[in-house]
C-alpha cells in the first residue's frame, strides 16, 4: 500500500505482529491511503489560456501574512499564496510575482520548509521570470519539494492543508474570472471538480484529530451538495495506444451539466469559504 | 522472549529508517523519469510515496481534458518493478503497464476530463516488498 497523504502521522510506530513473527518480512506501512489533488497551475493554465484578463485584486492581500500564526493558518495560506504565485507568474507579472514569493518564504520558514524555498531556487525564479514555462516548473517542483519533506517527515496534515488551500484558491480565481467573462471552458473545468471535492473531503477527514477542520469540513459538504447537482454522462469508448510513444489516447465521451442557480450557488460558496481561510 | 522481542524492536526501527532512505533516492529517480530527456512535463507537485508488501494501492484523481499527462513510477532502478493501472471509475481498464513490461512510464492523452483510479503493486515476479514511489506530471 502506498500514500500521497495518510492518517498515521501522528501515531508512534506499534510492533505489529508480522515483525515479531521473524518468519515474516517486514511489511512496515506508511500510510493506508493515497490523496491527489489536481495541481493549482493547471488552472491559472486555463485562465492564462482562455484569454482571460488578469486581476490583481482577486489575489489574497499580502499584508495578512503576519495574521497567520496557527500551523493550520500557515499551512492553509501557503496554499492559497502558492496558488496565487503560480497565476502572478503565468501572467507575467514578475514584480508581484517577487513579492509573493518573499512572503512564501516567511510562511515556508515558520512551517520548516526553508529547504523547498532555498537560495537555489531564488536564483532559478529570478533568472526565469520573464519565461512563464519555467516558471511553472520551477513553483511546482518547489512545492514538490515540500510535499516530498512533509510526507518524509511525518508532517502529512500540513502538506494536505497545503494542497487544500491551492484548490480553494484556484476554484475562487476560476469562479471569479468565469463571474466576470463568462467562458465555457472555465465553466466546465469547475464543474468537473466534484471527485477532487470527495477527496479533498476524505483528505481532511482523515487528518481531522484534533478538530481544527471540522468547520472547513462542513463547508465542503455542503458546496458537495451542490456539485451533487451536476450531471456528467460518461460513456466508454475504447482508448487507443501507441507503443512506439509510449502514449495512450482516451476516447470517452462525457457531457457534463450544470445549471446557472447551481453554478450561482458554487461561487458563493467558494468565495465564502475562501474568506474564511484568509481572514 | 525478551530477546526477540529486542531483536524485533531494533529491526523495526533500522527497517523504518532504511526504508525512508530508500525511498529518498528513488524519488529523485522518479523525478528524472518523469521530466524525460525532453523535460517538458511539470509535476502535479505531489509525491506517492509507499511501501509496498504483496498489496495493490490504488487512488482517484482527475485528469482534465486538452491536457497529456505522464505517469512515472519506480521502485528500483535495476528493473521495472512497479505494475499501474488506470481504470475509469467504473472500474473498466484503460490501462496498464503490465503489457508493455512494466514501463516506468506512460503519457496520456486526455481529450475530455475524466476522473480515474490508478491502482499500484508489485511485480511479484520480480520484487515482493519495498518501496515505491509515483508521480504525475502534465505537458507543458
């Protein structure tokens, strides 16, 4: 069994029987669960290729950083900040993209992240930033980087903090700019978010011990209901593979659903949730 | 008894830490293999990390549509060690690894969003137990 993020980072290893059995191999587990959350780039990706005009102002404010004191804030914010960051660099927008970056580091240092944020990586987001291709490389492979120190150092909650406050983000970047100029792409992109809803659900479920989610949770179960309402129709079709590339095609067909009070109702929400997050 | 039991605790605890270790370096393996010679995929920004023993692993995520994505996974670099498998959700095979030896990595091209299970394990043939480790990236 394998994990991205799991529930045992807390625990103290027990001897389980199959060690103390000497005729069994050591089958230590890490983790019982595996989480994915689809990368935040992906969607200022979308934005940057849908045409849609940048705005500054639907960035979180980076005066507030200093409000974040608790390891669940912090954890939260670098999220939304690393989402803001990577949709700053996709526009080019390398001054402020700068100044984002200088307020990770705070927030990367008072969590003990300092390695994914390092000299090296200054000096690479500086060379590059007027080429948007590396600097999608370079903020993904640093937040990498991070998620890689956290799970390696029994620190799974924060990395799925992190990974929780990207996605708030870019849903409230996505359902702001669709707001604004409406853009069937967009749309669709939101609505196809409800299984990485279900998992982030479960994700903070899981790592929910001492209560610090229990309000986000109910949130999300209730933008859940929402999304409930959406219908995609999937129909099988056969994929196609060339092994020569080493690429396979998928072919499926999905239509997906969603109507305006629904989709009303998922910006409200969001824009809610976020609010709380970055208050 | 006592003994055993003391032998058991200091294997458990050299275990753990050789299989951190472990699993340290092959994420830099998994890296390279993910970026390619062509370095033009970008990581999700997540590593799958596991210890894998005689049990598949499986987890959902999404892959979205106008987008192709890379797989890569490894759990050694001697051979191909690791079988995955993307299914739809509701569980039909869109493939596996397991036909083309166990490649360390395969690219997907995704059309229509579509969220999928990727289910993970060990080529029992060739490794019982130890560490694996996957990662997703997307096209540039």
């Amino acid at each position: 069994m394998i994990s991205s993020c799991g529930s045992e980072e807390e625990k103290k290893p027990e001897i389980s029987k199959e060690v103390i059995d000497p005729n069994s191999s050591l089958n230590a587990k890490f983790d019982d669960k595996i989480f994915s959350i689809p990368s935040p780039m992906q969607m200022a990706m979308l934005l940057e290729e849908s045409k849609s005009p940048y705005n500054e102002f639907l960035l979180n404010d980076l005066d507030k950083v200093g409000d974040y004191t608790s390891e669940y804030k912090k954890a939260m914010n670098l999220g939304i900040y690393g989402t803001d960051l990577g949709y700053v660099s996709i526009y080019k927008q390398n001054s402020i993209a700068l100044k984002y970056l200088s307020t990770i580091e705070k927030l990367t240092s008072k969590l003990g992240l300092e390695g994914a944020f390092d000299k090296d990586f200054m000096t690479r987001f500086e060379k590059n930033s007027t080429n948007k291709d590396s600097m999608m490389v370079i903020v993904s492979d640093a937040f990498k980087k991070s998620d890689n120190f956290l799970k390696s150092n029994n620190r799974k909650s924060v990395s799925a903090l992190i990974l929780v406050g990207g996605w708030i983000e870019s849903m409230y970047l996505a359902c702001n700019i669709n707001k604004a100029h409406a853009n069937q792409k967009i749309l669709d992109r939101i609505a196809e978010q409800t299984e990485t809803l279900n998992t982030i659900i479960e994700l903070l479920t899981d790592y929910n011990k001492k209560g610090e989610s229990d309000e986000l949770i109910k949130d999300m179960k209730d933008l859940k209901f929402y999304f409930d309402q959406i219908t995609i129709n999937y129909e099988y079709m056969e994929p196609i593979t060339n092994v020569q590339k080493k690429t396979t095609t998928l072919r499926h067909k999905t239509i997906v659903t969603v109507d305006s009070s629904t989709l009303n109702f998922i910006n409200q929400k969001i824009e809610a949730i976020r609010a709380k997050v970055i208050e | 008894m006592k003994k055993l039991a003391l032998y058991s605790i200091f294997t458990l605890i050299v275990g753990f830490g050789a299989n951190a270790q472990d699993c340290e370096t092959l994420v830099k393996d998994c890296e390279n293999i993910l970026k390619g010679k062509e370095k033009n995929f970008v990581s999700d920004g997540q590593v799958y990390t596991a210890f894998l023993d005689r049990e598949k692993a499986e987890f959902k995520t999404t892959f979205f549509g106008g987008t192709t994505y890379r797989i890569a996974a490894t759990a050694g670099t001697d051979d191909e060690y690791v079988i995955f498998t993307v299914k739809d959700m509701q569980g039909t095979v869109l493939f596996t690894n397991r036909k083309y030896k166990n490649s360390s990595y395969w690219d997907f091209k995704v059309p229509r969003t579509i969220p999928v299970i990727i289910e993970t394990e060990l080529d029992m043939d060739k490794k019982i137990t130890g560490c694996a480790v996957m990662m997703i990236g997307f096209k540039r």
